[in-house]
C-alpha cells in the first residue's frame, strides 16, 4: 500500500506532494522528500525494536508528522492505527487493552496511555527517523492486516476496524467516480490528519495520482482557511457538512477563482446547505457516502450528478443492493444498503469481535446499518438509521458508549441519549435524565468531558419526569427526539 501511494516520487520527484497551509506560510514536501520520510521512518520503527506485524497506536497532533508516521509504519509492514486527538486517557487505555500495541507515537499535547503500556516515541524521535536511509517495502499478498481504525459499535463499545493492503486500490474507484480528480489538482482537506476522512481523501488519494495534497495548520479559522484555500490555489475543497456552514455567511459571496468544485462526505448534506454553497461559490459539492468498514461507495461526481435529494449513484465498479427480509427490495422500496462483500474496501473484520462481525453480513452481502431506495436510474436517497446510532460532526457514535460513561454520576436515575436537529442543518447530542433531586449539569458536562472525546460529549442536558418507555420497558429512544426544550 505505500508503494502503491508513493509511486509518484519515482515519476515527479520534485513535485510538491504535501504543503501545511498556515497564514505565515507553509510546510512543504516534495514527492521525493514525502518518500524519503517516510521510507526513513520506517527504518527508524525497526530500529526502535518493532517487527512486521506490531502495531503501533498513533497519538500525534495535527501535522505532517502524522501521515509520514502512518505510511513509515505500513510501508515496513507494521500497523498504524491512527486515532482521533480529542480521546480522553480513559479512551486511549481502552483501546490499549484491545490492541496491545507494542509502541505508540506520542505528541506531548496530546492525551497519552497510562504511563509503563507500551514503548513511546515522541515527536522529536520520529523526526529524526526521516533522515535514516531508507527501508525495503515489506511486500506482502494484499488480503494482509495494513492498518485499523476505529468506529463505534452497536454494543456501545468501540470496534477496532482492521483494513487490508487491497483497501487502497477500491479507493481508485473514486478518483472519477468521486472527485473527478487528475495528476494537476491541488486538493484541500479541511479536516485534521488524524481523521480517516483526510487520510484517505486529503492524503493517500491525491498522492497516488500523483497530485497535490493542501491542508490547513491546526485551529485554522473558517475566515482564514478560505484565504489560504486561494492563496494555494485549490482546485479541489473537502469538508464535512459543518464545515461548510461555518464558511458561508448571509448573502456574502466566496472568491475562489481556482477552485473547480467541491467534496463532503461524514454525515448527510441537505440541500439547503449545497444550495447556499453553489450560490455564493459558482461551484458544485459533490457528496459520498461510506462509513469505516468500507471506503465510499455511493457518490455523486462531475459526470454523474445526483438527483434532488439523492445521496448519488453507486462508484463503477461497487456493487450496492438494498436488501429486505426476504433479499434485495424491488425498486423504489426501502431497505438496508448494503456493498457484496467482495468490494476491496470491505474491512477484514472488528479485532477481537468474530460475532459482530459476522452479523454485519446477510450472505454475499455487508449491511450498513442505513435504510435507503434506489429508482430507476440507480439515485440512491437515504431515508434513516435502522439502529440507533447517532452523528456528532461526521463521527458515528454510539448511544450506549455515551451512556456507559456517564451512569455512574452521583445522583443520576437514568439517562438516555441521541442526537437532535435544532434547526436546519445542526445536529447536536443531547442527555435526557431522570433523578429523585436537581443535579449540577455544568458537573455532569464536566465528568463527560474527562470520560469521551469532545465530539461525543452531549451539548445539552434535560431533566424529565420519566424516561419514554414502550409495552416491555424498553426504551423508545427516537420518542425522546421530540422532548428537547432549548
């Protein structure tokens, strides 16, 4: 895979790869010293003691240091496993018990293991692994382990995803069936390097093509990310949903004279929200679907638009159904989406979790856990969850994981959660409880913030009389919806 991703350095060495857009400048990488890096990080993790095999549990800030250490780690055959620098201590220890990591690449402002759990580099460490010579591809078959990320579970727990070397080439269905992206864009993630979604999108894709990767410096705001965005001369934007509604203001029309369109993907983006963009823009958003089990698979593009309201058609090369009871639903009826499991994309499985595992598949067939229809053309709209989970800024989030974390504050009776559009195009998560006397919520908001990552802390908490509850005490978590009083 970072052969694969790095082929570019061999055709145009002095190509810029990588640039760190900030307002005083930039950090950059050609295609030639992004390889250099990383292939002498690589070096740099077998000299630390790590073999083919050893994961190593990424816990870095939001530089280029990140997607250097991810592919260094891969490119010898070691399993990164890139996570999220808003996870708590308490999060991050769960995870070490799951992974058994034998090092974890550690930024000091950033939440680390408990102290004794595994071998720790530091940034500064890591840096100096660049300038090694560089290591030997750890070629492989390309149904092996390459990485793992995390999502949450239906249980409430999260699931390590584990992803194979062959994820990559699925990501190839993209490039037109997506982005409409070549060799000569310049593409601008907003998002940070440890999300999967600038992984992949921001990073991995534009480099196999051999085209240029823009990201934004940490706690960049919406006012100057647009500056940097023409200053750099983006071709191509991609953003979650939230994003866009920070950078668009009332009648005030965007300046990007370069830019060619747009990309989101992480939640569903309403048409309101893509109707403002193209007006103040005079560019498109084109919007995917996929969750991180499998890459995208359902997207809109350039040469293929979606219809009002339709998340897109399925990428030439996927196979999607929308499956019933019985099997795939005739069209226009709705069902579960679902990808053949045979799509190289397809996650290998959840560490640890053979049964859960095995329950995301109906014969030939991964199911999503979304409910959609297809019509006659392939649009594909989305209709609704099946299950409970919930979206906080693009992550899926389990109710039960919040939950777990905050049963046990002095006081509480009972508590559920779930999300809440609290107007057009904002979604927040919200605590509903029940308690024999008042209790501090700013207390509970705080005893939130020290057990889950920031995007998984509810926004709000309400007190009620009774939890709804259905004929056999079973919570009737969507009734909840409609008892929000802000």
């Amino acid at each position: 895979m970072a052969q694969h991703v790095l082929g570019a350095a061999s055709r145009t060495p002095d190509k810029l790869a990588l640039a760190v857009m900030a307002e005083t400048g930039m950090t950059p990488y050609s295609y030639a010293a992004l390889e250099a890096a990383v292939r002498g990080t690589g070096t740099g993790l077998l000299r630390a003691g790590m073999t083919p095999g050893d994961i190593l549990l990424l816990r870095l800030g939001n530089t280029a240091q990140f997607p250097i250490a991810y592919l260094g780690a891969i490119a010898v055959g070691i399993v990164p496993v890139p996570t999220s620098s808003q996870l708590t201590q308490a999060e991050v220890d769960a995870m070490v018990q799951t992974l058994k990591p034998k090092a974890v690449a550690q930024s000091a402002s950033v939440s680390a293991p408990t102290a004794g759990a595994c071998l720790s580099l530091s940034e500064a460490e890591l840096h100096a692994m660049q300038a090694l010579p560089a290591c030997d591809y750890d070629m492989g078959p390309p149904e092996r382990l390459a990485y793992i990320i995390y999502t949450s579970g239906t249980s409430g727990q999260a699931r390590a995803v584990q992803h194979a070397h062959r994820a990559i080439w699925a990501r190839q269905m993209m490039f037109q069936g997506w982005y409409g992206l070549t060799s000569e864009d310049r593409l601008c993630h907003a998002g940070a390097f440890n999300w999967t979604f600038t992984l992949g999108t921001g990073l991995m894709d534009p480099w196999t093509l051999g085209a240029t990767a823009l990201i934004a410096q940490d706690a960049t705001p919406p006012e100057a990310l647009l500056t940097l965005v023409k200053q750099h001369g983006a071709t191509v934007f991609a953003a979650a949903p939230g994003v866009y509604r920070k950078l668009l203001k009332p009648r005030q029309p965007l300046d990007l004279p370069q830019l060619r369109h747009a990309l989101s993907a992480g939640e569903k983006l309403s048409e309101t929200l893509r109707t403002r963009w193209r007006d103040a823009s005079g560019t498109e958003i084109y919007e995917a679907y996929g969750m991180s089990e499998c890459s995208t698979f359902i997207s809109a593009s350039p040469t293929t638009r979606a219809a009002h309201g339709a998340l897109g058609t399925a990428q030439p090369g996927r196979r999607v159904a929308l499956l019933g009871p019985d099997g795939p639903v005739a069209q226009g009826e709705v069902g579960e989406i679902a990808v053949h499991r045979d799509d190289p994309g397809l996650m290998l499985g959840y560490l640890g979790a053979k049964q859960e595992t095995e329950a995301r598949f109906d014969g030939q067939w991964f199911k999503t856990g979304d409910l959609g229809r297809m019509d006659a053309q392939g649009q594909i709209y989305y209709e609704a969850r099946k299950d409970d989970m919930m979206n906080a800024g693009g992550y899926r989030v389990s109710p039960l994981e919040v939950e777990a974390a905050l049963s046990d504050f002095e006081g509480l009776s009972s508590l559920a959660v779930t999300d809440v559009e609290i107007k057009e195009d904002v979604r927040i998560i919200v605590g509903f409880y029940t308690s024999e006397q008042p209790i501090d919520e700013k207390a509970l908001q705080r005893h939130a913030q020290n057990r889950l990552a920031g995007y998984k802390c509810p926004r709000h908490f309400q007190r009620l009389s009774a939890l709804p509850l259905g004929p056999n005490n079973k919570l009737r978590r969507k009734a909840l919806k409609a008892l929000i009083a802000i």
